[in-house]
C-alpha cells in the first residue's frame, strides 16, 4: 500500500515540476500576438507600423500593450532615436533566441496538424 503511494506522490511531484515551468512559459508568449510579434521583430521589422503591417488583424493599442509586456519580459528593446522626427525602433533582445526552437516546434506541428486535419 505504501509504495502505491509513494508512486502517486511521485507522479504528482514530477506532474507539477512540469505543470509549473509550461504555466510560466505559456504566461509570457501566450495570446494571439506576442509569437506573431516576435516572429516579425526577428525577421526584421523594426518600425512600429511595420511590425503591425506584417501582422493582419492587430490594433495599434493592443500592439503597443503587447510590445510593453514582450520589452519587460525582455524578449525585446525598444530604442529610441534621437533625430528629427525621432525614430522609435523594436530590436529582438539576445534572449529572444532561446525562442526560436519552441516557434520551429510549433510551425512544424502546426503544419503537421493542419495536414492531420484536411486528411481524406
């Protein structure tokens, strides 16, 4: 009886050592646009109006909300030029990189679904 639960308790503990790391993941890049974002900062887009022209669908404010909580989880920066008119740019934080297997996964299971799904 007790190495039944001892086997719970250890299901349980390794359950939650997964659980916890995934909910904190999945609380930064989670959403419709913080990847899509990402993704177009990295391939190179650096203008705010860029950035939302190669993402369909996002809003100006929402775009800048999401672009604040992607600067503070320092996943980018924002510069800000100097000059006239004064330039504000969005470059991807060495960080960022540590992403760019999880998007590689996720296109490629995204892809492998939607063949999945359209199957005859």
């Amino acid at each position: 009886m007790i190495s039944i639960y001892m086997a719970q308790k250890k299901a349980y503990c390794s359950c939650i050592e997964t659980v916890i790391p995934v909910r904190d993941a999945l609380d930064v890049i989670n959403g419709k646009w913080k990847l899509p974002i990402i993704i177009s900062i990295t391939i190179g887009n650096e203008r705010f109006t860029d950035i939302q022209d190669s993402i369909p669908g996002i809003t100006p404010k929402v775009l800048a909300k999401e672009l604040k909580d992607l600067e503070q989880h320092k996943l980018i920066k924002r510069h800000i030029q100097d000059e006239y008119p004064v330039k504000i740019l969005y470059k991807p934080e060495p960080y960022s990189v540590t992403l760019h297997p999880i998007i590689d996964a996720l296109k490629a299971w995204g892809l492998n679904h939607r063949q999945k799904l359209f199957e005859k």
